[in-house]
C-alpha cells in the first residue's frame, strides 16, 4: 500500500504535506483522520456526503497522497478496524459513548453489557497499550530535543486547559523542585493566562498540553506566543492537531479509552519522561537544588510523618 503499513504512518504523511493541500483537501484528510471506522465501512459518496465535499475531493487527495485509488487508501482503515484499536470511538460525544460504558459496566444487573470485570480489564488493558503507544511515538532523539528546548529557555511557560490542567500542574510541581524558571498559565484561581504570558518573547519557551477536542483558549495563547516568537513545544495526540503544526517540537500521547472521556495516563507519562531526563542532564546543580527543596519542605512540615519509621519525629 504505497510503502504505508497503518494509520499512523498516514497520519505523518498527511502531516508532512498538509500546508501543501488545498483547504478542501486539508478538510477531507481531517475528515478521515476522525472518522476511521467510518472511512472502513462506508462507501466514498457516503463519507464524502457526511463531510459535506464532492466525492471527487477524495479522489484527489488519494492522488496527493501517494496512493493509486481510494480503495487502496481504504484499505488501512479496514486493516486498522480488523486490528482494533486502543482509541475506539474517541470522536464520539460524550454522551453517546456514556450509554455505551453503562451497557457494558451494567452488565449482570442490567440484564446485558460484559459486566464490570470485562469493563475494568479493558480500561487497564488500554491504560497500559496507552503508555506503549507513547513511548513507541516519541523516540529517545525526540524526546531528547524537546528537553533541548527547555533548557535552553529562559523562561518556561506551561499550558493545560481543562482536563490537561492535572498534567501541566504536575510538571510544574515537579519541575520547580529543580528549576526555578517555570511560569504555570491558569485562568482560575486569580490568575489570567493573557497577563501571565505579557511579555513573553524568543528566548522563552511554551509548553501546550492539549487533546481533542482542543481547547479555544489553548490554541489562541499558542498562536499569540508564535506570533511574539517564543518557542513552542506541544504534546498532543494528533500530528495535525491546531497547536502540534506550528509547534517547533511535537510529542504525541496516546488517549485512547473505553471510558467515556479520554485518558491522561499517557501524558502524564510522557511528561515524567520529560522530567527524568531533565534531572538526569542536570548534574550538580538539579541535585542541589533538589536538596534545598526537600530542606524547605522539611521546615514548613509538608508531608505527615511515617509514624513506624525512624525518621518518624521529622517531615518528608
């Protein structure tokens, strides 16, 4: 099939050349990146009436993409349906795929559904594909550039909306125990992400954590800091997702779930890596200022004490 074996290798294609499409086109591969088990099921004409294109907009972006006619591009979608996937039916709403957990969790007390063991094995079973997948996308050479782009900055924002929040509140926190140039942009709590990004220029770095569906806020603040020249390091789940093509490094996670709200294991993986290797490149000074942070804990009694320890008359 044109030297591509999978979707995700489609996905990198139609990354690569995505600025050289015409919007119709960008619109159409956006489509079937969305709809998979759509674009394996049903007919062109019928994938390109719920797109609301012309058909013969698929036809040329069959053309543009490599393949010989659209029953071979349809044929990864078909292999990726046989196979399974560990994202399911992601592009869902909420609501539908809510109905679909209580059919499947009501199990013996609803009368159908596997139950609640077949249910949770699942959700572990995708937990762990999740941080396979992630580490499978992101390469040791990758994951080491973007680490790159953080040491280098001068000032490190960090962005999460909504449930991304947790993952960028998790790296600051851990970050900060080491460096001190970490800048966590929220909206609530007092804090508004425009005044904390006033300012922000090319010796900076923005770190944008987002997954579909994206948030607004996210991809306006990526944009303003494109725009002011900072640079920009996503972590997202799609090569073609609004903040991952104007990034200066992308690192994808995998969130997919058989939940009804997509999973944040994967990032928070990702992001441990991150923190890891930051610690690991740090030398003397990440270990000092390590020491000085656990110091500072131990003064204003941060942890409860072990009781059953010896050390149980002071803080950890």
């Amino acid at each position: 099939m044109d030297g591509l074996s999978d979707i995700g290798q489609l996905s990198e294609r139609i990354s690569s050349r995505f600025e050289a499409l015409s919007p119709q086109l960008r619109n159409a591969a956006r489509y079937l990146l969305d709809h998979p088990d759509d674009v394996a099921l049903r007919s062109m004409r019928d994938i390109a009436q719920a797109a609301g294109l012309p058909a013969v907009t698929f036809v040329r972006l069959t053309r543009a993409l490599g393949f010989a006619d659209y029953a071979e591009l349809r044929g990864l979608f078909q292999d990726h349906l046989r196979e399974g996937s560990a994202g399911g039916n992601s592009g869902r709403p909420y609501s539908l795929k809510a109905r679909d957990l209580q059919r499947r969790g009501g199990g013996a007390a609803a009368g159908d559904g596997d139950g609640p063991a077949s249910l949770l094995a699942d959700l572990f079973g995708v937990e762990m594909d999740n941080v396979q997948l992630t580490y499978e996308k992101n390469h040791p050479e990758a994951l080491t550039k973007a680490v790159e782009l953080i040491e280098g900055a001068a000032r490190v924002c960090i962005l999460g909306q909504r449930s991304c929040y947790p993952i960028a509140f998790f790296f600051t926190y851990v970050y900060r125990l080491f460096r001190t140039n970490a800048v966590l942009l929220q909206s609530g709590g007092g804090g508004m992400v425009l005044d904390e990004l006033r300012g922000i220029g090319r010796n900076d770095l923005l770190i944008a954590i987002s997954i579909a569906p994206y948030s607004t806020e996210t991809v306006k603040t990526v944009r303003f800091a494109r725009d002011e020249g900072a640079r920009l390091l996503a972590l997202t789940d799609d090569p073609l997702s609004p903040i991952a093509r104007i990034a200066d490094r992308t690192l994808l996670v995998a969130p997919g779930t058989p939940s009804f709200f997509h999973s944040i294991v994967s990032p928070i993986a990702l992001v441990q890596a991150l923190l890891a290797l930051l610690v690991a490149r740090g030398g003397k000074d990440a270990l000092a200022a390590i020491e000085r942070s656990e110091r500072q804990l131990e003064r204003f009694q941060a942890y409860w004490p072990d009781e059953g320890s010896p050390q149980s008359g002071r803080s950890r």
